[in-house]
C-alpha cells in the first residue's frame, strides 16, 4: 500500500481562467503518513456508520447490524432484514434513521428507524408514482423534519426530493419536488440543508445537455433554482456526485465525470463567482505507469469533516489494479481554502485486494472526534488515522 500527495497543476491553471483569482497550490511530494487497520472482516453492502450518543460508532453491513466501541472493540448487536439499507444518520432523539433500497410495501424503499438495541420499524414505503422509488441518504433538517431523494419515479419518472414528518400517530410521506428530466434534472444523488436554510442538492442527470445540475431548494413549498446545468463536459465536469458547504455561502462538490482525463472534477460554487471548476480526477502518478488509474475517482457520496478542516474520503475506482474494468479504489484528502484560494487533492491510500483490509471502498467515511475514520472495503471494516 503506497501512501501518495499529488497536487494538480493543469487544473489549477483551469481555474485561474475561469474566476481570475490569484491563488496558488501545494506542490507535489512524497509522503509516509497515516495508518490502517481492519477492524473486522465483516462483507457485504451496507450503510456508513454512525456516532451515537453512547460515544459508540453502529453500522449496517448485509443483515447485519453491528457496534464498534470508542475504544475499537467490534461486535454484532442483532440481524435482521428490512432491505437494502443504503444510509444511515443518528436523529435529534438519539434513534437511528434510515433508508432502503429496496424492501417495504411496494418493493420499492423505505424509511426506517432502529434503537440502539436493534429494534427496527418502518416508517413509510415508497411508491413509484407518488413518492418516487429507490431513496438515498438521508438528512434531518435543524427543524426537526427528514428530507431525502429519490433517484427515480415521482410525476415524470424523474426522480423526487421527498418529506418526512412526525405526527401524533404516525409518520406522513410527502413529495417536495418532482424532477422533469431536462428542466431541473434527473436522478437526484445527494442533498444538505445550507446554512441559510434552504437545501441543495445535485442531480446527476438531466438538464439541457443531460450532464447533470446543481440546485437550491424551498423544503416547505418546493421552489427550486437552479445553479448550474452541467455542459460541456471538459470545463465543466459532467454528473455531479454531491455537493457540501464548507463554511456559509462556500460550496464544493465532485463530478464523475468530465475534465481533462474524463474521470471527473472538483468544483466550487459561491455567490459571487458561480459555479467553477478546479481540479481534475484520475491523474496518473508518472512514477507508477504500470497503474493507469491511481488518482481516484468515483466518489463514493461525499467526504467527512476532518477536525483540521479537510475533507476525507473514498474513490470507488483508481488505485491499484484490480480487474481488468476496474481498480481497487483510493482513500483522499481533500482542501480548500476559500480565502486564499489555495488548494490540494491527496490520494492517501491505494487499497489493494491481498492485504486484510480488502479493496474497493464502498461509503462514506465516519469521522470519530479526535482525529481517526472508519470506512468499509468489500471485505472489511476499516479504521483509517492520517
């Protein structure tokens, strides 16, 4: 396992022509840093974990619903089977929520909530033609109420952003916004609740040249704006995979694809400079040429707030070679300073197939508090500290 810094000059030289901002970026080095341990073997598809109020970290891997403690020490709190679970985040009542794929009254997902002991019960089941089918991850917005989309049905069979709300009895399934393809976009693959109240999220689909958009939402009636429709794909990126606020009113974001190599772009959006694009996904490392994806791309959904103000995660793809379609994934860093304009892209770890901690990164990463990770592999669950 090669731990790697790579910075991007050919992109930066992108982004000064699109904002004509002064900025300047790290240069490209070597490093031996971080470490990575397995912290159980356990396979299959699941959600990333969670930090409960109990200082303990619970995840979903296939049936199993499983426990790390604080102090590292794994162990299986039950099984059962709801479905596909895809996404998992602790709620304002310390109860754990989630979503299916799969499962529930129609096949098609569900919310759910489970206890820390492992009670499940669903919440609400998705229909294809009112509330959509096949729910991503969800949020609980700071009002108290869960929102979420879904990568298809609604209105036009577009996908949805749907609601979720508390009542005396039981919980109400709402649409928010039904997605109509070339409009607003199709296939919604993330959402966030910004600082300023609204909601944003990316569709990787649709729009006017079917790259994909970014948007800004109205949670309570549904209004939406739409910040950028993706076009061409060399400038722009093309297929956002999700969109975060660093810090209020700065947003960054990856596509999956677009940029010089075709593998994907960073991206910023602001008030006052828009939409621009700054770094390429995929480059290869000149030292390596036997490994002709080991810059990363793919991200799996969005990176984790470290407490030194980057941002970790995982590429489903890059890295060492695994197969002839694929490699074996990479864990990164990323940074950006929105008031220098300084800013890196570091593939931290290649994973590889042989060693106990597997290969392929499925999630998220979960971030502990002080300083370490816990992701997943196609055969393990890892423990990652920079």
């Amino acid at each position: 396992m090669q731990i790697l810094n790579q910075s991007f000059g050919k992109a930066c030289r992108l982004g000064f022509i699109a904002t004509g901002l002064l900025f300047a970026a790290a240069s490209s080095s070597y490093l031996q840093a971080g470490t990575i341990t397995s912290v159980s073997s356990l396979t299959g598809v699941g959600a990333p974990s969670v930090k409960a109020n109990d200082g303990s970290f619970y995840g979903i891997r296939g049936t199993t619903f499983y426990k790390i403690t604080s102090a590292g020490v794994y162990a299986t709190v039950t099984t059962f089977s709801i479905g596909q679970v895809n996404s998992l985040i602790k709620g304002s009542d310390g109860n754990l929520y989630g979503t299916t794929w799969d499962g529930g009254t129609y096949g098609e997902g569900t919310v759910f909530q489970l206890t820390l002991t492992g009670t499940a019960t669903v919440l609400a089941a998705f229909h294809s033609g009112s509330s959509g089918h096949t729910p991503g991850r969800l949020l609980q917005a700071s009002t108290g109420e869960f929102y979420g989309v879904t990568a298809g049905g609604g209105y036009y069979d577009d996908g949805t952003v749907f609601r979720l709300d508390e009542g005396s009895s039981s919980w109400t399934l709402s649409t928010v916004h039904d997605f109509d393809g070339s409009g607003t976009g199709r296939a919604p693959n993330s959402l966030i609740e910004g600082s300023d109240g609204y909601l944003y999220g990316t569709a990787e689909y649709g729009g006017t040249y079917n790259s994909g958009t970014v948007f800004q939402l109205d949670g309570n009636f549904g209004y939406i704006n739409i910040l950028k429709e993706l076009g061409s794909s060399i400038w722009d990126g093309g297929n956002p995979a999700y969109i975060l606020e660093k810090e209020p009113g700065n947003f960054i974001g990856m596509t999956n694809t677009g940029g010089s190599y075709g593998r994907g772009m960073v991206y910023t959006y602001t008030d006052l400079s828009g939409y621009v694009t700054w770094m390429d996904l995929g480059e290869d490392f000149p030292d390596e040429p036997g490994y002709p994806n080991d810059g990363g791309f793919e991200p799996n959904g969005s990176p984790t707030l470290g407490t030194d103000g980057k941002f970790y995660g995982t590429m489903s793809d890059g890295g060492k070679f695994y197969s002839i379609s694929q490699s074996a994934g990479t864990l990164y860093r990323l940074t950006f300073d929105f008031s220098t304009y300084i800013y890196n892209l570091e593939t931290l770890v290649e994973f590889t197939p042989s060693t106990t901690i597997g290969a392929l990164p499925q999630e998220t990463l979960t971030h502990d508090g002080s300083g370490h990770f816990y992701g997943t592999t196609d055969s393990s669950i890892f423990k990652f500290t920079p």
